[in-house]
C-alpha cells in the first residue's frame, strides 16, 4: 500500500463501518487481504452502534429496571425514593457506546485494517474520490458498499424542530406529553422508553395496526400490555400537519391529525417523528458504476452480494432485504470469503463460492413484552396460500414464566403438516429476543417438530417453551390440552 501521498492503493476498499461494514473488513484481513476502511464519522460503528441499537437497548434496559423495582411490590419487596437521574442516564449510555466503538477500533488496528475518514464517491468502477479526509482517493482491486440508511426524510408539513429517533436516542429532556409519528419497532420501543422515563405518549399510525411485519397475535398481546401505559393508539391516522406553538418549539407542539374521519388537534410538548429509514446510496456516484439500484434505493445484489459491477459487492442496508444489523454482518462474511476465494493465495485451488442463502433472519422488536420471529410467518404461509401446521403455547402455563410474574406471551411453531419440518417460530414475552436464535437454528438446520421434542430443556426456562410448541404443534402437548393433531 502506497502511504504518505494524496491517494492510496488497496486490494479491497470497504465503504461504511457498522456491523456489515467493520465485519466485513475484519474478515477480509484475516483472510490475507489488503483493506482499507473508508468512513464518513470520526468514530465506526454506523448506525446501530452509534444512534439506533446499542443506545436504544441501554435506555430499554434502564426502563426495565425501573419497572421491574417498581412491580417488586407485588412480591413484598417495597421501597421508596426511585429518581430518574437524566443526566447520568446519557452518561451512561454515552459510555457504553464509546466502549463499543474503541474495541471495533482496537480490532482494526490489530488486524491491519487502515482506516481513512471521509466521505467516499465513486469515479470508476476501480477508483472512488474522497471528501472530507486527508486523501483525494482510494484505488481499489474489489470494493464493499456497506454505507446502510439513514431515517426518512420529515414530510412536507413538519417543522425541524420536532425529534428523530437519533435526538430522542440523546436525551434532550424528558417532556411531559409526547406523539410519536409511527407505530413500527423504533417509534414503540423509543415511545416506551419516554413512558418509563415519565412522559405521557401517544402514537399515531397509518397502518390498521401496530408492527404490520408481525403476525397479529404476537402484536395483540404486547399491545395488551402496553395499552395501560400508552395514553392513546391512534390506528388508520396520518398527521396533517406540526406546528410549533406560538412559533417556539419550548412552548410545545399543535398537531393537526387526521383519525376516524375527523381532523383533530392535539398539544403535546414534543413530537418524535420515527416514519422508517432510506438506504444510503443516492451520493454514492453509483452513477460512474454498472451497479443498479431498485425503486427503494437498495442496490441490486445475488446470492454472492455482488452487483451489476463484477468487482463491487454491497451489503446490509445499503443492499437489498431485511434492514438489520445482523443480516448485514452475515452479508460482510459472505462478500469477504467471495472475495478471498475468486483471488486465491498463488498455488492453492479455487474454492467453491460462499453464499448468502440463509433460511432464516431473525427479526426482534424491543419492546415490553418482547416479540420476535424467524422464518415463516403464518401472515407470509396465508398469502402464498401454503398448509401448516401451528402449535401455540401459552407462558401462562410455564413455570419459569409464572415464577417472574411475566406469564404475558406466548411461543408459537409453524410446521409443514406432512413432514413435520420446522418452518417458522415467534414469540412474544420476556427475553424473547434471546429465546429465537433456537428457532432460528431449528429453521436453518432443517429440524423437525420431534428434533425439539426430544431435545431436552432445562427445568425451569423460559426455553421450554419452544419444546412445549413443537409437542403442541405435534399433537403431543403434556401440559395444556389442545385439539390432537390428525394425521
């Protein structure tokens, strides 16, 4: 690699830091490649880790705290003198982000990953230009596009000074009543946060319900849940328009919103405005590239992740699926072993090519109870019009449930109904976002309803509820008593 001069040369460039991007480069070095690491921040990481994932999950858990020390009453352990101190709270949650951040940095430095800040375009489908750094370029054998998305755009009609969800992630204050514009999985889980954190908050949502991703079963019972908390849910809504009162966004917000056939007004003294994210791909000079994007943005891949440009590989938001940070992960290990093994070490033989065909991606919202799924949903089995099979099982009727006063959820499987294959799990309740990597293992690995039966559970988990579905989905349920299942 040439140093010391405006423009350098590598084998792989890497444009984008965060879990596909970092990911991506680590690989790619220890798989004997030259890499450099382009990032447009001062500190990688992305999106998730600096203003989405891991800041959103240190606020969740605080909350939680909170409402399990307030709810210990129940079981006889009173107290008094709880406090939400703000400012220590962003602390905190500032310190586990930078924490994070230095040990991605660590790891770099230590694989040999060189790192340049600024803002990569591409002039060729070999060389990209850079702004905002110390150097005017990058030439490059193969490159990684792994720049993921950013929030969607505020719609005509709404003033600036209203939050995202990367202000609201900052702790700017903690209002006393809050609307948040969308009811998908980061408008809920920052809306809860603020309840727990003492704000009244009220949601508005286009769609007829909440989390339109989910199966309705799983969301019904959380919004049972979160019905007490929340002041209002308006379902089929749309805001009209957000004006500061008084033309000072101190005094509070009007809301014009349209709910149930009527325009309605509502104050509230802050709003956050949580409508989705856009792919990072429009600045990109794509343009100077055979690469292809879709109506969305989200350049166009195969199973290899790489695109219309034989040397270009994009992953993670950027690419097209799921918008998540572990897909994205996934994606970087697969690009970085496409990459070593068409330019293999002099030698050695050609290695078949690694590719992206997962079966499962876990989806997970954080809210309170949790709900997450993998693999078929019975939403997805309706519309393509597919048979299975689905064994439900309440945590009513599990003893670890019951023993931390969570019994609110429920583990459902869906099956094939002729050979019994594993096509799908959700759950929503206490820790269901660990609890689905096994369903997400059963899926991958092509396990059967009797590979969960037989495998045997710790007594008493959680995770037996996952054994108790399979045994219900097979008609073999010992501690409720559905309808035996016909074969």
């Amino acid at each position: 690699m040439v140093m010391g001069s405006l423009r350098e040369e590598t084998q792989v460039a890497v444009i984008g830091s965060g879990p596909g991007g970092y990911v991506t480069a680590l690989r790619l070095a220890d798989l004997g490649k030259e890499v450099l690491l382009i990032e447009k921040r001062d500190r990688p990481g992305g999106t998730c880790l600096l203003e989405g994932c891991i800041p959103s999950k240190t606020l969740i858990h605080a909350v939680e705290v909170k409402k399990h020390a307030l709810g210990a009453e129940e079981f006889g352990l009173k107290f008094s003198g709880l406090e939400v101190d703000p400012v220590q709270l962003r602390d905190w949650t500032d310190g586990v982000v930078q924490g994070l951040s230095d040990g991605i940095k660590g790891l770099l430095k230590r694989r040999g990953v060189t790192v340049v800040e600024g803002h990569a375009r591409f002039t060729s489908s070999t060389e990209v230009s850079i702004e905002g750094g110390e150097l005017s370029g990058v030439d490059f054998e193969q490159a990684v596009i792994a720049t993921g998305s950013s929030l969607n755009r505020l719609p005509d009609g709404i003033v600036s000074s209203v939050w995202s969800s990367a202000d609201a992630l900052r702790l700017p204050g903690i209002p006393g009543s809050l609307l948040v514009v969308g009811g998908g999985y980061i408008g809920l889980e920052m809306g809860l946060v603020y309840q727990g954190l003492g704000s009244e908050v009220s949601v508005v949502e286009f769609f007829p319900r909440l989390l339109m991703g989910a199966d309705r079963d799983l969301v019904d019972i959380m919004v049972k849940q979160v019905g007490d908390r929340v002041n209002e849910i308006m379902l089929e809504s749309r805001v009209i328009s957000i004006i500061e009162t008084d033309g000072d966004p101190a005094n509070g917000f009007d809301v014009e919103i349209e709910h149930e056939g009527k325009t309605i007004t509502r104050h509230y003294d802050q709003v956050l405005v949580a409508i989705g994210r856009r792919p990072n791909t429009d600045d990109l000079g794509l343009e100077n590239t055979s690469v292809q994007v879709d109506e969305r943005g989200h350049i166009i891949t195969d199973e290899h992740c790489r695109t219309g440009e034989p040397n270009l590989f994009a992953i993670g938001d950027a690419a097209q699926g799921m918008m998540l940070a572990h897909k994205a992960s996934r994606e970087g290990k697969v690009a970085a072993e496409v990459i070593a093994a068409e330019n293999p070490p002099a030698g050695s033989e050609p290695a078949e090519l690694p590719e992206f065909d997962n079966r499962a991606i876990p989806a997970v919202v954080f809210t309170d109870p949790e709900i997450a799924w993998t693999g078929l949903t019975e939403r997805e089995a309706e519309e393509k019009g597919l048979a299975v099979n689905v064994g439900r099982f309440p945590l009513a009727a599990l003893g670890r449930a019951r023993t931390l006063g969570r019994s609110d959820g429920l583990v459902k499987i869906i099956a094939e109904p002729e050979t019994d294959l594993i096509l799908g799990v959700g759950i929503v309740g206490p820790l269901a976002s660990e609890l689905i990597a096994e369903g997400t293992l059963a899926v991958e690995m092509g396990a059967t309803l009797e590979d969960l039966m037989v495998t045997i559970h710790p007594h008493p988990t959680l995770s037996e509820a996952l054994m108790e579905a399979a045994e219900v989905a097979a008609g073999e349920a010992v501690h409720i008593n559905p309808p035996r299942k016909i074969r």
